[in-house]
C-alpha cells in the first residue's frame, strides 16, 4: 500500500488512467433530454430534482443526481470518432444516481480513445414512479435507441458498435439492457424508438445481479420494494432471465466488495455460461467498491480500463 497520502497522490497524477480523467473538469459536449415531449410512466411524482455536489477525499468533485424527473445523456465527443460509442450507467442504489465518478470520467476516458461516449441520469425506482421497477429501463432503453439514431449536426455511430458500461445497481440496469432486449417497457413515439435497444457489449463493474437473499438489501428495496414476491425477485434479477443469445459482457469485481459482494458476478457469470454466451471475469483480492477509475493504483483492480480496452478491441467494439 501506498504509505501516505501524499504518496498516494502522486502515484494517482502520475497514472494515466485514474488522475487524468478523475481530475479533469471538461464537461459535456451536450447534454440531451430523454424525453423532450414528456417522460412516460405515469404522473411525475410529488418530488423535487436535486443535485448533491461534494468534493471526495481525494479532492475530486463527486456529484450525485436526486430525485430525477428529467433523465438525460450528458454526450462526450470524441476528438477522432472511430464510429463506436458508449452508454454509461453510472451506480446509486437505484435511489441516487452518479455523476462524476462512474459517470463522467469514464466517458472522457472513452472520448479519449475515440469513442462517443453518453452518461445517462435515469429516473429513480426508489421514487415511485407509476412505471415502478422499469421506470429505470424505460430511460435506458430510450437511450440506447437515441444514441444509435444519431443525432443531426451532432455525432454518427455505427449502430453495431454500441456498447453499455454500468457499475453497482448501474451495472443491473446496463445487465437489464443485455438480458431484457426485446421487453417493450414504454409506447413507441418515433422512429428511433423502433431501434434496438440491445447492446453490443457490456463492460459490468462490480454489479448487483439478484434480488434473492440477504445481499444488496438497498438497491432490491429500490427496485421492487420491501415485501418482494419470489416472482419478482426472478424478474428482476439477471440471472434468472438470462435469453439465448447475449452480447459478449466483461465483469470486474473486487473479492473483499462490502457492498454488493463478488457472488453477484459469480452467479452471473455462471448464468451466462450456462446459456452458452461469451463472458469474461476478473477477480481481484483486493478493491473497494464504486471506484470508477478512482481505484488505488498499488492495487491491481486500478488496472481494469487496461483490461477493459483490450476486450473492446477483442470484440470489435473500438
């Protein structure tokens, strides 16, 4: 370990995938409207949209969306588009959603290498949407299409190099994308809506996957509420639903992970496996959980966009 906190510093600046894109300030390109004519799911709820904006110990900016009543994608262009592009669900609990870490960084990471990358601020289960549990997807899945559409005057994609990166309860909602391609969860209003909503890769960190047991009490509480039935903890837990085919997906994970522990990944992978799908994982002894590319670089979890980018350009997705 890193002695102190000066030394921990320095060891952060001089990384090139953790303080570059940790400390930088750029912000969006764009930031898009979901739904500019109306959210679907019912009444918006007597809530009002907040944003929490602090400064973590390391002296970064760490901010987290409250209450979400207009969902957005917060656009990072690349300098030097390759044609591939990149969804981001940033973690939360499904009762926050991220903004900087998991969110912003890791698209000016992807921007950097040439890939349009979107952040998603997705409306929150936790509020009681009309929609209920699939309030969350019905953002994701309406972003995804948005995103393969194009947008004129703006970016061009190829609508085969799409793909999903999502951390924690992020990392469900990126999974739900994967697992749940041709669920109709709202009307469909114009042409983009007629897209697919299916990814063609997911890069998962640290997920939440079932809803079963004693684990991620927060995020299941969220999602389905305090007394689920056994119905819909297998509905919205991804192992349980996984389809035939599913897009190749990377896990990381941390094996100590005190919040969504690594059996999360573990079942999902054997989930996918059993399906006959494409899955790759990598287990670390040590990492702490919702890093983003915050992670202490003396530890070898720090080093999973390396891993990550090379399983992109593995599966075409570059």
């Amino acid at each position: 370990m890193i002695g102190s906190r000066r030394e921990f510093l320095a060891a952060v600046a001089s990384s090139p995938l953790f303080g570059r894109f940790s400390a930088a300030t750029d912000e969006p390109t764009q930031i898009i409207p979901l739904w500019p004519d109306g959210v679907p799911g019912g009444t918006i709820p007597a809530i009002t949209e907040a944003v929490d904006d602090q400064i973590d110990t390391l002296g970064y900016r760490y901010r987290v969306g409250i209450h979400v009543t207009r969902p957005t994608l917060s656009w990072f262009a690349a300098a030097k588009p390759t044609g591939a592009a990149v969804l981001i669900i940033p973690g939360g609990g499904y009762s926050r959603v991220g903004i900087d870490r998991e969110g912003y960084e890791c698209a000016r990471w992807m921007a950097d290498m040439g890939i349009h990358a979107f952040v998603l601020r997705y409306r929150l289960p936790a509020d009681r949407w009309a929609a209920g549990a699939d309030v969350a997807l019905q953002d994701a899945q309406r972003a995804m299409r948005l995103i393969r559409a194009g947008r004129s005057g703006g970016w061009t994609v190829d609508p085969q190099r799409v793909l999903v990166l999502g951390g924690s309860a992020g990392g469900h909602l990126a999974g739900s994308l994967c697992m749940r391609p041709n669920d109709r969860t709202y009307p469909m209003a114009e042409s983009a809506d007629h897209l697919s909503a299916r990814p063609d890769g997911a890069i998962l960190l640290y997920p939440v996957v079932t809803m079963a047991g004693a684990t991620n009490g927060g995020s299941r509480r969220s999602l389905i509420g305090d007394n689920p039935s056994e119905a819909q903890m297998a509905a919205y837990s991804l192992d349980k639903i996984v389809p035939s085919t599913t897009p190749p997906m990377i896990l990381f994970h941390s094996v100590h992970d005190r919040t969504v522990p690594v059996d999360q990944s573990l079942t999902l992978f054997g989930a996918v496996r059993a399906a006959q799908g494409a899955i790759d994982m990598h287990l670390f002894d040590e990492g702490s959980h919702g890093v983003g590319l915050r992670g202490d670089p003396a530890q070898p979890f720090a080093d999973w966009p390396t891993i990550a980018r090379k399983w992109q350009i593995r599966n075409g997705l570059v």
